[in-house]
C-alpha cells in the first residue's frame, strides 16, 4: 500500500543541479547565491528589500527585534498556529496575548485582535493559515490607531494573494516572515525570508541575522567592522538559496496544482472544509477537513496509509504558556477547531490517480 504523509517537498533536475553548481564554486556561504535569493523574493513579492534567514523562527526573531520589542511589551498573535509564531515574542522577553480565530478561515479576528490591546501592546502577528491571507486591511486599520507594528508570519503564505497583491508585499504590514521547510510551498530544507520597505528595519534585520556586525561608511575597504547590538547567527548558506532560487521559478506551478488538488477534495469528498473569502486568492498549504471522532479518524487513516497531521494544538494550551496563566476556554474557536481538524495530502507531486486513490480511503473511512 502506498502511504501518503501530508505534505512533502517537490523537487526536480532543476532544483539538483542549481544545487550541485554551488557545491562546486567557490562560496557555500556568504556568496553571491543569498542575494540573488533576496531579489528573486523581491521581485515575487513587490517588496523594496529581503533578508534570508535559516528558518522562519530565526526571521520572526530577528523582526521582533527590529521592531524594537523587549521585556514588558505585549504582542498579540493566533493561538491558531505553530509555535513559533508566539515564542518569538518570548525570545525577547515580551508577553504574549493571543486572539480567537473566525470559524471559517481559522484565521485570527481583527476584532478581536482589539480586545486584547493594552498600553503596553507593541506588535500584531498575524497567521496566514492554510495559505489564505487574514483580513489585513483591517488588521491595519487596527495597528495604526494604536501604533503598533504588524508582522505577517506567512509561512504557510507564499505565493498567496489578497486583494490582488502578494503576501509578503508588505502594502499592509511592515514585516512579513516565510519559511522554506520541506513541509511548506518551496523549500530550502531549512530556511526563511523577511521582507520590508523599510530601509530602517531592513538595515536592522541585517544586523540581527549576523551578531549585531555593522561595516558601513569608512569600514568598507578595509578589515573594521563594528557590533552595535547583540546579534545572531541566523544566515541561509548559498546552498540552501540555490535550490530557492529554483524553486521560486516553480512556485506558480505549485500553486496552480495545489488549487488543482483543493478543488478535487471540495468537489469529490465534500466534507466540512475552510472556506476561502472573496478578497483572498491562496496558494494553499493545508487542506483541513473537520471531522466528528478526529481521533478515531486519525487511527483508522493511519491504518489506511495515510499519515495525516493535526494543525494545531492551540499553543495557549501548550505547558510552557500555561504556566503563564493561560487555560482551557480561553479561546472557544481555536479549542473546537482543533478538536476536529486534520489536514489532508496536499503537495504538487501527488498525481490525478493518487488524488483517486487517496479519496476513496477517505470515503471508506468516513462513509
Ligand atoms: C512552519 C512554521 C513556522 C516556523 O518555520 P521554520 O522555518 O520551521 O522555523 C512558523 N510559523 C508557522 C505558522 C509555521 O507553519
């Protein structure tokens, strides 16, 4: 029996031998390979500037920083998410709110992204999950009357469009986060992007990825540099922005095959499902189906060869927040959505015949 996990990457003689060509020059890191990365996600987006970085976690990181979060802010995000969308917050010593999810999207609720803003609230992270964009007109509506920064953890999110322009654009926001791991849209292995149009932050962003190194004005031609802030080690090799450069390439042809794929479960299983809203045009990550006995469903799948995953386990629920007060009830959608989603296959390389396949398991498990 073939087994079907839930995602997986794509990759082709394209993506091989733009890798194997960096292995035989002369930079594996610090290269030409990382810039021309920045400029192809730039050129993508229609954002002015672009960092990569070895994972989304490190670019949600580094973009805290940037945007200057320290110990008694507060930033507010999805419970409705992975963990890193909050803990990056916690990396620099902030709080962190979370803010229920609508019904349908599973996407977090601008209104009540409002209700949980305080005084010390400095920042707005919101999810793009499954790949559909939030609502972020009036996300940013929100951030501007209370002055707060807004970084998008599109991570789930290339390649998507809302209102007719990129995610990762930033028209909306002042930072937005991608990850390149195997499981999302393309892949680096590991890796990650942050976008801006802003200089400021984007000089900042650049700093934090390399221990806080500055090497400006006279510095340049020769060997000075200087560290101005505590920074990291967060660079993408030449190696890993090779194979984006060429999965970037085939990021339209993903996506049109992943809509293929959705369109196909919509029509032949008709089970509960995410909706998609008018303003939204998603390169979907995940396609969750919403089950009565997730649980026993989950079994019987496995037994069937298919090695589905839940996303997610609220993180307000997870021991680590906790312990910062956090319980059950708090967040009634993310809490019931949880109970009962599982997310599909959904990945390009899945063909007609196992879409087929993969559908009639389903039904027999369902039925
Ligand atoms: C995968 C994911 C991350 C973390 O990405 P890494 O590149 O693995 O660090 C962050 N946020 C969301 C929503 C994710 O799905």
């Amino acid at each position: 029996m073939k087994i079907y996990g839930y995602g997986r990457q794509s990759i082709n003689d394209d993506d091989i031998n733009a890798v194997v060509e960096v292995l035989k020059s002369s930079y594996l890191t610090c290269g030409p390979k990382v810039k021309e990365f920045e400029k192809a996600i730039c050129g993508y987006t229609g954002a002015k500037y672009c960092v990569a970085v070895n994972s989304a976690t490190s670019g949600l990181h580094i973009a805290m920083l940037a945007a200057g979060i320290s110990k008694g802010d507060e930033v507010i995000t999805s419970p409705m998410t992975f963990l890193a969308s909050a803990n990056c917050a916690k990396f620099t010593g902030a709080d962190v709110k979370f803010a229920d999810i609508e019904k349908d999207t599973a996407n977090i609720m601008p209104q009540e992204i409002k209700k949980h803003i305080t005084n010390k609230t400095k920042a707005v992270i919101p999810v793009h999950f499954a790949g559909q964009s939030c609502d972020m007109e009036k996300i940013q509506q929100i951030a501007k009357e209370h002055n707060l920064y807004v970084v998008e953890d599109a991570a789930h999110a290339i390649g998507s469009d809302y209102k007719s322009v990129k995610v990762g654009s930033c028209k909306y926001s002042d930072m937005t986060v991608f990850s390149f791991h195997p499981v999302k849209t393309i892949t680096t292995a590991e890796g990650g992007a942050v976008t801006t149009n802003s200089e400021e932050l984007y000089n900042k962003l650049c700093a934090f990825r390399a221990h806080g190194m500055h090497k400006d004005g006279d510095m340049i031609n020769t060997w000075e540099y200087e560290m101005r802030e505590l920074g990291f080690n967060y660079r993408m090799t030449d190696v890993q922005a090779a194979l984006g450069i060429s999965q970037l390439k085939r990021l339209d042809f993903f996506k049109k095959r992943r809509r293929e794929i959705v369109d196909f479960y919509n029509k032949n299983l008709r089970l509960p499902h995410l909706i998609e809203k008018d303003f939204s045009n998603a390169c979907f990550h995940l396609y969750p189906i919403l089950i009565e006995n997730r649980k026993d469903f989950y079994f019987k799948a496995r037994e069937n060869g298919l090695n589905l995953q839940v996303h997610y386990i609220p993180v307000h629920l997870q021991p680590y927040y906790r312990n910062s007060g956090y319980k059950k009830g708090d967040y009634p959608n993310a809490e019931n959505y949880y109970e009962h989603c599982i997310s599909l296959p959904l990945y390009p390389d899945l063909t007609n015949d196992d879409l087929i396949e993969i559908t009639q398991r389903i039904k027999g498990i369902v039925k």
